[in-house]
C-alpha cells in the first residue's frame, strides 16, 4: 500500500468574533463567505491552511455577525518546493478542513443561544484556486 503525500497534524481555531446584536429572533438568512489562504514552509515541509469564514446579515458584508478563523497544518513525505506540491492538494486539504469548520460554526452560534448557523454540505473544490493565489511561501 502506498503511503499518502500529506497528513493532516491537527487544526485550531485561534480567531472567533460573535456579534449576534442584530440578529432577530428566527431570522436565518446569512450571507456566507470563506476565504482560504495558505502558507508553505520549505524548512518544515509544511502548510498551514487558514480558512476565514465569516457570515453576515444580508447586505451588512462589512460588519459580520459571525468571523471563524480555523487553521489546519499538514505535512508532506516528498516536498521540497511549492512546485512540487501535488495539484489534487489543494482541494483535498479544503475538503478535510471544512467539516470542522461546519461542526464549530454550527456549535458555537448554538451555545451563544441563537438559532444555529447550519452550514450544508458543499462542493469546495471552486476554492482550490483561490487558495493558490493567497499562498504566502516561508522559509
């Protein structure tokens, strides 16, 4: 059996920002936006993913009611330089990340007392490029 290119070492949330003051009682219709980015150490042949998701009133994008930061660190075998990072990566590690994205978010607007923010299921593979253009390469 061949072993895997990457692994996932462990994931954290160090930024979350609640302001539920607007939100009306049985209101739950959000506008959502995840913004993900990406660093690459050459030294520990590592990536560190940042997921940004943050949701908001609908046509209040600048103040949202909710911003979750969730940082997820993998490991590659075979890596030397972010050429030699495999393409399917990208919308892999976004794949892996994000049901404890949806598990926290849904977690957290529930133990604030409100109405939880239940993400669906989806299809992230349309980010894999955009986390390409916000790869910052560290030594």
């Amino acid at each position: 059996m061949k072993e895997a290119s990457f692994s996932l070492i462990g994931y954290k949330f160090p930024i979350v920002k609640l302001d539920m003051s607007k939100v009306k009682a049985g209101q739950n219709e959000f506008g959502l936006n995840i913004l993900p980015e990406g660093e690459f150490s050459i030294k520990k042949k590592s990536f560190l993913l940042r997921f940004v998701f943050t949701a908001f009133l609908n046509g209040e994008e600048v103040n949202p009611c909710v911003e979750i930061t969730c940082e997820g660190m993998f490991t590659f075998k075979e890596v030397v330089t972010i050429d030699d990072i495999p393409a399917y990566f990208y919308a892999n590690s976004i794949a892996i990340l994000f049901p404890y994205v949806r598990a926290f978010v849904s977690t957290v607007t529930l133990q604030a007392n409100f109405q939880p923010i239940v993400l669906p299921t989806m299809n992230l593979s349309g980010l894999s490029n955009t986390l390409k253009e916000h790869i910052k390469v560290i030594e």
